[in-house]
C-alpha cells in the first residue's frame, strides 16, 4: 500500500484580522534569500509599494515570510504578482543571453580546431 503523501502549499497569504489588502504577508514554503532577495529588489522598484521585506524564521526550516505594504491604491497581491512575472522575464533573459554564448563559444572553439 502506497502512502498518501500531504502537500503542503508553497505559498500561503497571511493577513491580520481588521486590515485591507494592502499590507500583506506571503509564507514562501522551501525558498530561502535566493529568491527572497531578489523578488523584494523587484517589488521596491514599484512606487505604489511602501515597504518590501522577507525574514527566514529559522535557519532549520526553509521558507521565508515576505511582507507587502502598498500606499493603498493597489492591493499587496499586485505587486507581488508582478514582481514575480518581472524575475521570471529578468531570469529568461539572462539564460538566453548564456546559452548564446556558450552556442558561441562552442562555434569558436570547433572553428579553431579545424
């Protein structure tokens, strides 16, 4: 018999009771300061966000609390969405500017071989 195996979610919203959608905190499961860094880089370059911020709770355990606090004109979920979509294109990016180059590299290295 095979075990059922429980999923946890990798990303939980917590919002504290009485508050709107503009401050929020975003529970990253199995991410650490790779991600957390670079997502929060991309969410403060938005003008509508008053405060970006991540902690990791402890070193044993790998997830990350990221907090979202906009000026109010948008909810927290939006620039976090888009600061997702805006990592996603930076990272697309630069692997394609890299497997260019070792495309290159490779060309040039048979062109001197022969």
């Amino acid at each position: 018999m095979a075990e059922e195996v429980e999923r946890k979610p990798v990303l939980e919203m917590v919002q504290a009771d009485g508050t709107d959608g503009n401050c929020v905190t975003f529970v990253l499961h199995d991410e650490d300061h790779t991600l957390g860094n670079s997502l929060r880089y991309m969410i403060m370059k938005n003008p509508e966000v008053e405060f970006c911020g991540y902690s990791i709770t402890h070193p044993s355990e790998s997830k990350i609390n990221f907090r979202i606090q906009t000026r109010g004109g948008i909810l927290a979920i939006e620039p976090f969405r888009r600061g997702l979509t805006e990592l996603v294109d930076v990272c697309q990016h630069v692997l394609s500017k890299f497997e260019a180059s070792v495309k290159e590299y490779k060309a040039q290295r048979e062109a001197e071989m022969d």
